[in-house]
C-alpha cells in the first residue's frame, strides 16, 4: 500500500469482529484483511479476535472489497472518516494559515508550557508543595527523528527513523525495543510491520539514551509517565504478562484518583487498570521497564479519543487534552508525597 500521502482518497472503518464467525475463522480472514487494511486501534493483528473493536484505515480502491466482505460475513461496521487524506490536507490548512507548520518555527509552548504551574506556584497549596519537594524531568518528545518525518511525510508515522540493512523499510517501535520480555507477545520480529521490537533491545539511540537516564537516576525517581495516543485510558503494569504487581492497592488507588481528577475537567471517561487487562499484552515497553527497574509507580495514558477521530484529533481538543490530563498528572504527584509503598 502506498505510503499516506500518496494516496488520494481514503476511508476509516470501525469494524466490530463479533459476527458468527467462529474464533479460528476470524483470525483467519482477520489475517486477510491485514493484506488490505492499516490498524490503527489496536496495533497487530495478533490482537484481533472475536469481539474485538478494531479501526482499520483503506486505501479507497480496496474499501469497496472490504465492505463487501463485512457486509457478508454480517461483522458491523462503522465509517468514522470518509476521506482520510482531505482531513489532513485541511489540517494542514489550518496548520498553515496558523504560521505554525514550519518545524523551525514551531513554538512548543502552545500546548507544551509550565507557564500555568509557575504562574500558580504563589495561589495553589498544592503546585507549591508538588514543586517544593519533587524534581520533574520532562522530555516533550521520544522519538524526535519519527515526529520530524509524520511533519514532513507521513502524517501517520510511529516508528524510530533508523535504518535496516536487509529491508527497505525503515524505523522501530520504540515502545518495543526496550529489555523486559523484549520481542514476545505483541512485538513483531519483521521491520517492516508498525510493532517491530528492533534487531536487539536498545538498539534504538533514543530508547538507549532515556533508558541510560533512568538507570543512573532510578534511586531518585519515584514514578515514570508516558504519554500515548488513542484509546482514553490510565494503564499500569504489567503489560507484558497477566499479574498483579505487589504495590497495586497503591498503584491502583493513585490511577482510580487521577482518572476521577481527569474526568472533573470535561467529563471525559478514562478507563485504567493493568495494561495486560484493560488494553492488551505487550513486550519491551518502556513502563514495564521502568518498573521492573525500580520506579514503583509506571503509567501510560493513552489520551483521546476512543476511535472518532484516532490518531487525527482536532487541534480544537488538544487544549482540552492537556487541561484534564494535567489534573491526573498532579493527582499522581500529590499521591507520591503520601506514604504509600
């Protein structure tokens, strides 16, 4: 399939796999289907089973195959998008009219600012006491060589930029490349497919340089944050296995808290609870990682929305984005400065 740009036309479809198909044969033309379709939610077909919810993204030369065989196979559907390639091109309208399509002029600070925390610091007990005994590390964004490349070719874009010297295709995901159960289930071993967990863990500089960061710092750092898209959930390990981690009343509470903080903001539901449970298995993330490392308190959000818009949100909802995600993020700092192994 040609790259996202290239393409002219394209439909996102919301496809739930619960028709009366046994769960061999969903697998089976769920593995058809792969041949057509980009996932978008969840990220490998190895997660696709009977019941599963899943948004694919097609090419418009192959949507009217696939809806055949939904229609068919009596599996619903939903069209979220009808022309995928004209809401980026009137994004990047907007973007453009805006001055702020231009990597060297982009300004961070219009939705990355710790203006409002500073500002606060004097009228706000609370902000006060967060930055009074606590030192934050913020790396705006991972993958800087992939983010570079969504700006300037692939609005879609997830892996690294690195390259491979058998295959064409290029990059990792740098959510699978790190050492913890590194390359098992719900990595792929192929670089060409979205999950690749790389030739080796680390093998990313990204991921080795961050990873390094928090081995030399790990005695210090209480909890670990990541910040991903889309699902509109606060998950906790394990991703990796299906277990309870020993500090999870802790963990637990500090997640049912911050998503209850969250959802004061705009009313937005969050679900959370162990990542293996709420989303799916995973290996080689960065927040089993981190604690299985020693940081005792490891989230990832996976930030709006549940599958309307995906990976296109509207700039109009970032701001709402980072207003209630910011309450779940000092919900939890506050829960570190409780005693709370």
């Amino acid at each position: 399939m040609s790259n996202l740009h290239d393409l002219k036309a394209e439909t996102l479809s919301r496809c739930d796999y619960n028709g009366k198909c046994s769960y061999g044969g969903m697998a089976q033309d769920a593995a058809v289907l792969a041949l057509q379709v980009d996932l978008w939610q969840p990220s490998s077909i190895s997660y696709v089973s009977e019941g599963t919810v899943t948004d694919v993204h097609i090419p418009q030369n192959a949507s009217r195959t696939l809806l055949a065989f939904l229609q068919e196979a009596r599996i619903q559907y939903k069209v979220l998008i009808e022309d995928l390639q004209k809401a980026v091109e009137n994004e990047k309208s907007l973007q453009t009219q805006r001055n702020r399509r231009s990597l060297s002029e982009y300004n961070y600070e219009v939705y990355h600012s710790l203006e409002d925390a500073l500002l606060t610091y004097k009228t706000d007990p609370a902000m006060r006491k967060m930055l009074n005994h606590l030192y934050f590390y913020i790396m705006p964004v991972f993958n800087v060589d992939g983010y570079h490349f969504s700006w300037t070719h692939d609005r879609f874009w997830r892996k690294t930029r690195s390259r491979n010297s058998k295959f064409r295709c290029r990059g990792v995901d740098a959510n699978r490349n790190w050492k913890v159960k590194w390359c098992d289930e719900g990595a792929s071993a192929h670089p060409c497919d979205d999950t690749y967990c790389g030739p080796f863990p680390e093998s990313e500089p990204e991921v080795k340089a961050v990873a390094d960061f928090l081995r030399k710092h790990r005695k210090r750092i209480r909890a670990y944050l990541s910040f991903h898209a889309y699902a509109q959930m606060l998950l906790y390990p394990y991703s990796y296995k299906h277990a309870t981690i020993p500090n999870v009343s802790c963990v637990g509470f500090a997640a049912h808290k911050a998503v209850k903080a969250l959802r004061s903001a705009h009313g937005t539901q969050y679900r959370h609870g162990p990542a293996s449970q709420t989303l799916y298995v995973s290996s080689g993330n960065s927040m089993d990682w981190a604690y299985k490392n020693g940081i005792p308190y490891a989230f990832a959000f996976e930030l709006r929305d549940t599958g309307q818009f995906g990976f296109l949100l509207p700039e109009k909802l970032i701001k709402p984005t980072c207003t209630e995600t910011m309450l779940a993020v000092k919900n939890i700092t506050m829960h570190l400065l409780r005693k709370c192994p």
